[in-house]
C-alpha cells in the first residue's frame, strides 16, 4: 500500500484537483481560489476559458496548458516539477477535473512517482443532475460519453441494459437525439431526466420518459452541453434471464444481429451465462 498523509510538513511536490464552475461563477469555493493563488502552476484544459476565471478571482498564478493532445509531453514537464518540489494545481474548463478529460493520466503518473495527489470538492454536473432528477440516487453509475458509432453504441448500451443502478450520462446537443432513440432500443420506455446549461441563466430540466425525451428533442431547445440521467433496471431478475429460450448459438447470433462481431458476442454470451469462453466458441465453431 502506498500510504499518503495529505496535510503532513513536508517539501515534495503536490497535485492539486481543483473544480471550477460548470456556469455560475459564485459555485467556485474560497478554498479552490486560495489554492489557486498558492500553488506554483496551474495546468489547464483550455488556458483561454481559465484565464477568464483567474481574471474574475484576481489569480495571477502561472498558468500552462494539459490537454489531451498534448499530455504526454506537458505530462512528463509537470511531473519533473512536482519531483523538484513544486506544487502544481490541476483544472478543467468547467467542473471536476479528470472526470471525462486527460487529467486521469496526470494522476495516474504522479502517483507511480509517489506525489501527492489531493482533491478539492465542488461543482460537478453528473452529481447536480442526479440530485435533481427525482430518480434513484442510492445507487448509480456514471458512464460518461456513449461511443460515437451507431454500432459501438448499441453494443454497449446492450451491455448495460440489465444495470439496476441509475446511469448517468452525458451528451453533445448533435448526437443527442440519436442517442436517446438508441437508448430506447436497447434499454425501452424508461424514465429519464435531461439537464442543460445547468447554474446558468437557461438552465433546464426535462424530464419523463424515453420516448418523451425523443419527441423533445425535435422541437425542443437543443443547446449546450447535456447531461442525460436514466432509470435502473427494474426487472434485472427478468431480464437478465431473457436468454433462457434460446440455444447457445441463438444467443451468439442475437448479438451479431446487433452489430457485434463473432468475438465480441461470444465473449458476451459466455459472461451472461456464466460459462467459459472457449466452451461457446466451441459451440458457435462446430
């Protein structure tokens, strides 16, 4: 075990976890900006949207960029910082840093060299959304951005589908009509609430069912980004069972029909069912 004492006296270099705002600015913390300004770096998604935030809060910490297409090498640079001793505060443009962004990698690297990684609370649009959705949030799952290809998509929401859990995900305003008639396919009629723009002046909440959400999103306001809060499975017990009827290489083929490759649905199939792999390629293959 790696043990860390965040707060103990020391001069090793740090990683900071900063949020910033998902839109209204007065969501920013006084411990965020006060690190903001201690901190030696900052390193940001997009300079130009943090610059603004550091001119509102009056931070003139140095400010550099980390961003997925330059995070190998922007990676390594703070990381050698960290080890001579700096301390380095990590943002993304809006939100919980290394949620759905490169930043991930970042901590991921500056824990193999035993830095300190510590996390500030604060904003977060998965979470605001969940709270607010009148779904269940004893259990949930955050899923993020669904695969772009039509069949990547299907295939994974085919995976999902018997989750029991609230599935929290999010969406850009071009591929979110598409994607919730893939969700209808795979997961049918349940309910769902979609968030957008939210702590801004037009935030708005709709909320009903999948199908509703389909008509919604012909005539609606679709703008900004989106943040997309479904109902569990209600009848895992019944659904995870659905297979019962048929043969091994129905099964196989039922996913293929889906769009998944033979591998890919044979690895599927020996998981529902809960047998080996090699036995169901037997099967598929004979």
């Amino acid at each position: 075990m790696n043990e860390q004492s965040s707060y103990s006296d020391s001069m090793e270099g740090t990683l900071y976890l900063i949020p910033t705002p998902i839109g209204n600015l007065e969501d920013m913390t006084f411990r965020a900006v006060r690190m903001l300004k201690e901190v030696d770096i900052v390193a940001a998604e997009d300079t130009r949207q943090t610059r603004k935030l550091f001119n509102h809060f009056e931070i003139d910490t140095s400010l550099v960029s980390y961003h997925e297409h330059n995070k190998r090498k922007a990676g390594d640079s703070l990381i050698e910082q960290m080890k001579a001793g700096k301390q380095v505060a990590l943002v993304s443009d809006a939100g919980m840093p290394a949620i759905s962004d490169p930043g991930q990698d970042l901590v991921q690297e500056a824990l193999k060299e035993r830095l300190k990684v510590i996390a500030l609370p604060g904003a977060n649009a998965a979470l605001t959304s969940l709270i607010a959705s009148g779904l269940s949030t004893e259990r949930f799952e955050f899923i993020g951005f669904l695969p772009r290809q039509n069949k990547q998509r299907q295939e994974f929401l085919e995976q999902i589908k018997g989750n029991p859990t609230t599935l929290i995900f999010y969406e850009s305003p071009h591929r979110l009509k598409e994607a919730l008639e893939a969700m209808h396919k795979a997961l049918g009629n349940r309910k769902i609430s979609i968030s957008r723009e939210l702590t801004k002046k037009f935030e708005e909440y709709q909320r009903g069912t999948i199908e509703e959400a389909i008509e919604w999103s012909k005539t609606g306001t679709v703008k900004g980004e989106f943040c997309l809060v479904v109902e569990g499975n209600q009848n895992k017990e019944e659904d995870d069972q659905w297979w019962d009827s048929l043969t091994t290489l129905q099964h196989v083929n039922h996913y293929i029909e889906l769009g998944m490759s033979s591998k890919d649905a044979i690895k599927q199939v020996a998981k529902e069912r809960n047998i080996q792999k090699r036995l169901v390629y037997a099967e598929y293959h004979s």
